[in-house]
C-alpha cells in the first residue's frame, strides 16, 4: 500500500491537532458503538515489541466505578497541591474530567510469564509498547472529532484494585473520552504559560 503527500500532510495534521482534553470542555453526547470499536482498533494496531500484544483495555462507564476514581484522583491532587504551592496557576487547573467525560478506558500493561522476544535487555519495552496504542487511541480519536484526557494524577495500585485488574498488572494511561465543545487551537498549557514549546532544532541531534 502506497501513501500519498497529502495523505502525510493529512497525518500530520491530525497530529498536531491533538489535544489532552480537560473536563470542563466535554459535552454530554455519548460515543457511538462504532466510534467507539474504530479507536479500540486503532490501539491493538499498535507495534509491540516481540508481538507481545500486552495490552488491556477496561471500558468504564458506571458510575460508582468512576466514582472511586475521582477520589483517587482528589487525594493525590491535595498532595501535587502542596508541590506545587509556589505555583498560583496550578490551583486553578482543571486536570481531569472522569465524570464528564461519557466513558473513560483503562489502559493496562499485562506482562508475560515466559521471556518476551526483545525484552531481555530493555524490560520496559513491554510498557512502551502499551504506550504507543495509547498514542494511536489518541490519534485516531482526534481525527473523529472526539477528545482524550489522560489522568495521571493517580494512585495506580488503588486504581488497579478499583478495576480488579489481573495479578501483576500495570496501569499505563487512564483515559476520559469524550464529545468536546471544542479544540484549542494550541495546547491548554502552552497558552497559559505553564512552560515553553520546545522548538525541534533544539531536541534533534545528528551523529
């Protein structure tokens, strides 16, 4: 299958048009089913190192479920306050939407019992690839016109235990999913000056 340039451009215009998407710009309109199965397809298309597919991902929708997860989220939220108490701006961000958003998904790095075909120097390699469907969800998402939050600001053990995930499991990314009210033309903290764009010539070496 060839591609052509305006099929790049396209990509990456998708790209640059992702955004992490805070709670206060979801709308209560729910995904459709086949949304919904088009971003889950896009995940598992993801590379994984030694085709490990390690990846799991729990579609939550009840209520109580989220529930325990905005809990989770307040009491690590107080302790990152205290962290960044010098930080006026900090106070008032809006960092999740897990009830505003129609669905949140899990996603869950199970790692294999037996040794893994390219993790036997690099063990993270099985997390990273979990992380590139992450990016794929988000991606395609994007060019469905439905945003992505991702929370970080988690307890991952509590938040295991609330999903009852398997033994030995690994919380990479908990994801609000959602309808917006729109995209910022940047991103949120970029426009508020959190820090600052990293142009490309500074991050790109050649040896």
């Amino acid at each position: 299958m060839n591609f052509t340039q305006d099929d790049a451009q396209k990509l990456l215009k998708i790209i640059k048009a992702r955004r992490d998407v805070r709670g206060n710009r979801f709308i209560a309109k729910p995904i459709e089913d086949t949304k919904l199965q088009l971003i889950l397809e896009a995940a598992i298309h993801a590379p994984s190192v030694g085709y490990s597919q390690p990846w799991r991902f729990i579609v939550i929708k009840d209520q109580a479920t989220k529930d325990k997860i905005v809990q989770n989220f307040e009491d690590e939220n107080t302790k990152a306050k205290k962290i960044f108490h010098s930080r006026d701006l900090y106070q008032d961000l809006k960092l999740e939407g897990i009830n505003e958003a129609p669905l949140n998904i899990a996603v869950v790095y199970e790692p294999k019992d037996e040794p893994v075909l390219g993790m036997t120097s690099m063990q993270k390699m099985g997390e990273y690839s979990v992380v590139c469907a992450v990016q794929n969800m988000w991606l395609m998402a994007r060019s469905l016109n439905i945003g992505i939050g991702w929370v970080s600001i988690l307890d991952e053990q509590k938040v295991l235990k609330t999903l009852d995930a398997a033994p030995k499991s690994q919380l990479i990314a908990y994801l609000c999913v959602g309808y917006v009210d729109k995209f910022y033309e940047q991103s949120e903290l970029k426009m508020l000056g959190w820090d600052k764009e990293i142009k490309l010539h500074k991050c790109v070496e050649f040896l």
